[in-house]
C-alpha cells in the first residue's frame, strides 16, 4: 500500500467524522439526509472501477422481496444488480466505511443496527424502480437505507434521479444521481423511486438492519 494510499485514507476518515455527524443530525431531524460530494473520492473512484469491471453477465436482474418470494417484477423494477462482499479491495473499503457509519449513528441515534448488505445497481438507458419502500412497518429489519452514487459529469438532461417522498401529502425530493452523493433515510418511512435514465446509471443501495434471529431461525441471512 503506498504512503498516497493511506495519506488519502487518513484524510478521508477526519472529514468522515464530521459527514457522519451530519447524517446523524439529518436523520435525527427530519429522517432523510441528502449530501453531494460526500463519499470520499478515492472510494468513488474504486467502487467504479469495480462495477466497470465486473462482467456482464455477474449481474442478475433485480427482486423484489427475499429468498421464497424473490419476483422478478418488471412492471416495478428493471434495474441489474451484484450483491457486494468485502472480498474486494473496493467493497472491503465500502463495507468498512458502512461499518464506521453504523457505529456513529448507533451511538448517536440508539437505532440498534445490527448488520449491514448492499449491492450495486446497473440501470440501463430507459431502466427505472417505480415507487416502493425499502421495508414494511412493524417487520424492525431493513432499518436505515443508504444511496451512494458513482456517476461522473451527471447531467442535468441525463434523467435517472431519485425521488424521495418526504409526507403523505405528496412533497418529494430530486437527487441527481451525480458521482460522491449520499442519500440515507429511515427505511419504514420514505416511498421513493428511481426514474428512467438517458445513460447508463450505477449506484450503490444498501440497508443496515437490526438482528431479529429466534432460535429456529438466523436473520438476517448471508
Ligand atoms: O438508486 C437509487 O437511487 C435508489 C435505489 C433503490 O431505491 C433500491 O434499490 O431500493
Ligand atoms: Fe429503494
């Protein structure tokens, strides 16, 4: 690892310490927090490479719901995903820049995360994820959803944005899905969607979630 490397990381973790001071002020305030430039840029670049990398046909279509009732659902979603381990260089970082974010927030929020899994996502030109949520009240599983985007020049004319609804009568948020933005919000509360994009869109989506394993049963799964 060369000194540029772990200056950069080094670099990287002071300016964490403030970002995930943020979202957990967002979080605690309004439930949403949406932040540009906030993943570090040596982190976005990896993370790019990878999924630039990786071969096409390592991408599934996406699901909607897990294992026994996993659809493939093309009225709802049409995005390709590839679920990330910490076997890479790059989903190593990832995951252990997820794992300090858990632990801020848990501290500071008392949301009892437990473990964490994400995937990157592959729209292709006209894909879209109509409107959902990430999990249903009461279930206490997917408790924190978090969108990190790793396109770069995004256009205002390249489509493809997130819309957030923030309440039940109907405001939203846009994001752009430019390189280094951030979105995380509560799971149970926001219905979002993924509009259709002009241009090959990737991002990261990922959910921490709370332990709810009995004895019959381990969850959540890996
Ligand atoms: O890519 C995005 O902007 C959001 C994706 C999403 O909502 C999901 O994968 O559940
Ligand atoms: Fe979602």
């Amino acid at each position: 690892m060369s000194a540029g490397f772990e200056t950069a990381i080094g670099q990287t973790t002071l300016q964490s310490e403030t970002l995930f001071g943020q979202i957990a002020d967002d979080i605690r305030d309004t439930g949403y927090s949406i932040l540009p430039n906030a993943l570090p840029e040596l982190l976005i670049r990896q993370l790019l490479g990878q999924v630039n990398t990786l071969p096409a046909d390592e991408f599934s279509v996406a699901g909607i719901g897990r294992r026994h009732n996993y659809l493939h659902e093309q009225r709802v979603r049409t995005d390709e995903i590839v679920w990330i381990t910490g076997d890479t260089i790059s989903g190593a970082l990832w995951c252990q820049w997820a794992n300090k974010l858990q632990t801020t927030l848990n501290r500071q929020l008392l949301l009892g995360m437990f473990s964490f899994e994400s995937h990157y996502s592959h729209y292709a030109p006209g894909a879209y994820y109509k409107r959902h949520l990430d999990a249903f009240k009461g279930e206490r599983n997917r408790v924190l959803s978090v969108v990190a985007y790793l396109n770069p020049d995004w256009g205002d004319d390249d489509g493809g944005e997130l819309v957030l609804y923030t309440d039940a009568a109907g405001s939203y948020v846009k994001v752009s899905p430019q390189g280094g933005t951030l979105v995380v919000f509560l799971s149970e509360d926001f219905p979002h969607e993924v509009l259709p994009a002009r241009r090959d869109r990737f991002a990261i989506a990922g959910w921490f979630r709370t332990n709810t394993s009995t004895t019959q049963r381990i969850d959540p799964p890996r």
